[in-house]
C-alpha cells in the first residue's frame, strides 16, 4: 500500500469516527422525515398538475363538441334552405372538430390515468411518511431517555465528565485545605519553639524566653514539692500512731516490774 492511500485511509477513518461522534440520531430522522415530506409535496404538486391539465383538456374537448354541434346544426339548417354547399363545408368542418375532439380524447384518457397512478402512489406514500413520522418520534423519544439514563447514571457513578471535574476539583481542595493546615500547625510548633519570631507581635527578646522557661520550670518543680508535701503529710500519721503504741507499752511493762517488786519485799518487811 503506498503512502498515499495509507494517508487517505487514515483521514477516512478519523474522520468517520469524527461524524460518528457528531452524529444525534434524532437530528438524522427529523432531516429524514423532512425529506420524504418534502417528497410528499412534489408527488402532490404532480398529481396538482396532472388534474389541472387534464382538466383544461376537458374545457378544450366541451368546446370542441360544443362546436361540432353547431356545425351539424349548420348543416341540417343549410340543407333545409337547399344550400347544399353550404352544408357540405360545415359537415367538413365538423370532420376536422371531431378530429380534435378525438385527439383530445385520448390524451384525456392518458391523463387521467397519469392522475389516478400519481394519486395512488401519494395515498401509498403519505402513509409511509405518516408510519415513519410516528417510528421516528418513538425512536426520538427511546434515545432521549436512554440518554437521560446513561447521564443519571454516569452522574451516580461519577464517570461523567462533568461530575469527574466535581470530583478534582473537591479532591483538589482537600489537599489544598490539608496543605494549609499542615503549614498552619508547622508555623505554630515554631513560632512557640522560637524558631521563628512574630513579626506581627514584635520580637521576643530571648532572655524574656529564658526567663519565661525558667518560670515554667519553676512552676513545674513548685507543683512537685507539693505533692511530695502532701504524701508526707499523709504518712506522718501513721508513724505517730506507732510511736505512741510502743510508748504505752513500755509503761504497762514498767508498772508491773514495780509492782512485782513491792510484793516481794512485803514478806521481808513482817
């Protein structure tokens, strides 16, 4: 295959599929019905002038008898005056009207069976139209809810071109939306690490910083001692409680060596 028809194949094809991508079937059919209307029409407009000539025919051949009767009446008036002659040239004249009357005759014949095939033939076709007209808006009115249920579907399933520039154009203001937040947080871990100065509430001064961390320490460690504080407070009790069980002790023990005592020596005494 030369390069000139693989050239002319390759256009062909493209631009078929271009057409074909063009193409709405409903547009197709109107211009289809339109055009066998206009069909219609031509056919009706032929069988117009079939009838109208046919009907000057008949105009013409009433005439043409209207004439030879006249003639034939001539004729019988001439010979009844005995002018033979005369009546012989208006028999003649008579001869050459039905002649013409003949002639007309039969191209009467000829139209009106022109008329009555061009009248059949626009009752045949008028009804075809008629059956395409009604095909033709089922089909339409087919296409157009198919049509409405492939976009209705598309729309659910987001495949449509329009719902897929939605769908970026969400996608891409989440991001930007996480984007900014991100560099919001970032700024703010800086900003509080003195990483970075405020600018808009004036510069830090960095011994203000270091004394502002010492503070927080401070503050810190206060809390500590505090609680420390509180669980010795707790536990001082119960050492208390202990001492004095032993010291009660001690003296129970006291009392009773001294008691023993003293009745040791009694028996001595007497």
């Amino acid at each position: 295959m030369s390069v000139m028809k693989r050239v002319s194949l390759i256009f062909r094809a493209k631009a078929d599929k271009v057409l074909d991508r063009m193409e709405d079937p409903r547009e197709t059919l109107d211009y289809s019905y339109q055009q066998q209307v206009e069909m219609l029409t031509r056919v009706r407009r032929g069988v117009a002038d079939v009838a109208t000539s046919r009907k000057r025919v008949e105009l013409q051949m009433n005439q043409l008898q209207k004439e030879s009767d006249k003639r034939e009446n001539q004729a019988r008036s001439a010979l009844s005056q005995g002018r033979e002659d005369l009546a012989r040239a208006a028999l003649q004249q008579k001869s050459n009207l039905q002649s013409q009357l003949n002639e007309l005759q039969g191209q009467y014949a000829s139209l009106q069976e022109q008329e009555e095939k061009l009248t059949l033939a626009s009752q045949r076709l008028d009804s075809k139209v008629q059956s395409f007209r009604t095909k033709k808006e089922t089909i339409k009115a087919t296409y157009t809810a198919a049509e409405a249920q492939t976009r209705i579907n598309e729309a659910f399933s987001g495949i449509s071109e329009e719902m897929g520039d939605v769908g970026m154009a969400i996608q891409r203001a989440e991001d930007k939306t996480s984007q900014m937040q991100a560099r919001a947080g970032a700024i703010d871990e800086l900003l509080a690490s003195g990483a970075l100065e405020d600018h808009v509430g004036g510069q830090q001064d960095q011994i203000q910083a270091e004394l502002d961390k010492l503070g927080a320490d401070h503050s810190v460690e206060s809390e500590l001692a505090r609680m420390k504080g509180e669980l010795d407070a707790g536990s001082t009790p119960q050492i208390e409680a202990n001492s004095s069980g032993t010291a009660s002790n001690g003296t129970a023990s006291s009392d009773s060596g001294t008691a023993s005592d003293a009745s040791a020596a009694e028996p001595q005494d007497g």
